[in-house]
C-alpha cells in the first residue's frame, strides 16, 4: 500500500564557517589570573573538531558520552592550542 505521508524533511545544511584552516586569527582567552581575557593572535589549525563529552568536560563518561562539534582548533603564536 502506498502511504500518503510526505517524505522526511532532509537535515539543514551546516551554517558556512567564518574561517578556515590557514587564516590568522585572534582569540580572546583567559589570562593567567582567571580575571579577565586577553586577544591571542594563531591560526586556524582545524575546523568542526569532533570532541566527546569526556574530553569535553574533563570526567569520565562511561560508554563513550556524546560527540560535540566544536568550531575551530586554533595554534597560538604563543606555542598553545584552544578549541
């Protein structure tokens, strides 16, 4: 028999990023003391970087936790790297 429902509606295409791996960038992050951010100059090292909940929230999530997609992996002038 044939249905008369409509077929699923297809997934909305990922909003295009700003960056792309290669461009120079600046970041805020937090200074040492924690009291407020500073601007970090790197460059875009990945972009829509699979991080699990473990990783995420530094505990241990047994059977793998949820798969989050963080925009961009960024390697600071500095030597560091942020998500």
């Amino acid at each position: 028999t044939s249905s008369s429902r409509p077929p699923p509606a297809a997934k909305p295409a990922a909003k295009p990023r700003r960056f792309a791996a290669g461009d120079r960038v600046a970041c805020a992050v937090e200074d040492p003391s924690d009291a407020y951010s500073v601007w970090a100059a790197g460059t875009v090292v990945a972009v829509d970087v699979p991080l699990d909940e473990a990783t995420l929230y530094g505990e241990h999530v047994s059977g793998g936790g949820a798969t989050h997609t963080l925009p961009y992996r960024v390697q600071l002038d500095s030597g560091a790297a942020v998500l």
